[in-house]
C-alpha cells in the first residue's frame, strides 16, 4: 500500500512535465485580418521568430486571421492559406516567405551575411525577385 501512494504523485508530476513541454511548443496568437505585410510582422512578434519576406511581394496581399494556440509552423501555414505565398524554414531558424517559385528546395535555404560597423545589421531595401541575407554571429 505504501508504493501505490509514492507512485501516483511522481505520475501526476510527470503529467504535469509533459503538459508543459507540449504547450513550450505552442504560441498564442490574436492577429485580425489584414495586410499580409502587417499581418507578417505582427506574427513574427507574437512567435519571436524572424521572418524574411520582400514587401513588394506581399503589399497586395491579405493574410487571414489567426486566434489561437500553434506550433509556429502550423501557424504560419495557417496565416498564409489562401493566398499565394510560402514559406521555408533557413538552416539558421529564420522563415523566408515567398512565392513557391521562388523559395526553392527548403534544404537549400541559407541566410548569411554581417553586421556593419556600429554591430547592427543593414535594413535591406528588397525589390521584387531580390534576395535577402543576414546572420546573428557575435
């Protein structure tokens, strides 16, 4: 009778551990219909990730809206039904969104560059069909 009564807290905990490594994996997010270029930024905010996209690409689009709990890739493929756009995941954990034309074999998307003299990193001014680079090395 006393192993029964040790067994069953380590269980409840254990649970409990579990639980809260399934929602680690979960964002919340409350993003009303818009822009996708707003949409994108504001989504990029609440999942603090990095998301690279050129603005000429999705200034004419609208996102859908996205309430609701989500792994962050999940949510992204939620945000971007409907319209034209993609994404892929770099090998540095940024999010390229482009067209599917143009976002290439995800194994092949890298993101690379550096930092200017005062250690920040250059806005880059995108275009249609450019390119973005950048890195976080310290």
């Amino acid at each position: 009778m006393g192993y029964g009564f040790r067994i069953i807290p380590f269980a409840v905990a254990w649970a409990l551990c579990a639980c809260v490594r399934a929602d680690a994996d979960h964002k919340h997010f409350d993003i009303t219909l818009r822009p996708a270029p707003s949409a994108l930024n504001e989504f990029a905010r609440q999942a603090d990730v990095t998301l690279i996209f050129s603005y000429d690409t999705v200034a004419r689009m609208r996102s859908r809206a996205l309430y609701g709990s989500y792994s962050v890739e999940e949510g992204l493929s939620r945000l971007l039904a409907g319209t034209s756009l993609d994404y892929r995941r770099t090998s540095e954990g940024a999010y390229l969104i482009c067209v599917p034309e143009a976002c290439g074999p995800a194994s092949e998307t890298s993101v690379t560059g550096s930092r200017d003299d005062s250690g920040n990193f250059p806005q880059p001014r995108l275009r249609s069909g450019d390119s973005v680079t950048g890195s976080n090395n310290k």
